[in-house]
C-alpha cells in the first residue's frame, strides 16, 4: 500500500531517508548495506527485471493514451449535442 503523505515536509524526510540504487534505479532505506531489489540478481536477471519494469511503463502509457482519446471523444461528442 503506498502511503499517504499529509504534509510536503513528511514526503520530503521519507525521501531523505532512501538511496537510489545505481545499477537498478530503485529507492531503498539507508539503513541498509545494499539495494534488497538488485543485490541478489545477477547482470542477466537484472537485465530481465529492467526490460519488465520498462515494458510495464510502456503498457501504462499506453493504456493512459488511449483512456484520454476516449474522454475526449466522449467530450466531443457530448459537446455537438
């Protein structure tokens, strides 16, 4: 579940607390000695994660794209009644 921030200042002490992580791009708390999401990963399967990760965004994007033509569309057409 993402939190929900009340405050500008809250987000931006939650944001100081992390790191982002060179080789993956991912935050994780600096507490902690390395990233938790790319550690374990060898240059193959982190590969693998990226290109899913991307994809994901790219799918996202699209779906985005097409839900606004719709609701313009729709717009358009109440607007001529």
């Amino acid at each position: 579940m993402i939190p929900l921030y009340r405050t500008l200042e809250q987000m931006l002490l939650r944001r100081s607390e992390q790191v982002l992580c060179d080789r993956c791009g991912l935050l994780y708390a600096k507490s902690e000695a390395s990233c938790p999401h790319c550690d374990s990963l060898s240059d193959v399967a982190l590969r693998r994660l990226l290109n899913e990760r991307r994809r994901f965004h790219l799918s996202l994007g699209k779906g985005m794209l097409y839900g606004a033509s719709a609701l313009f569309a729709l717009l358009l057409l109440l607007l001529a009644l």
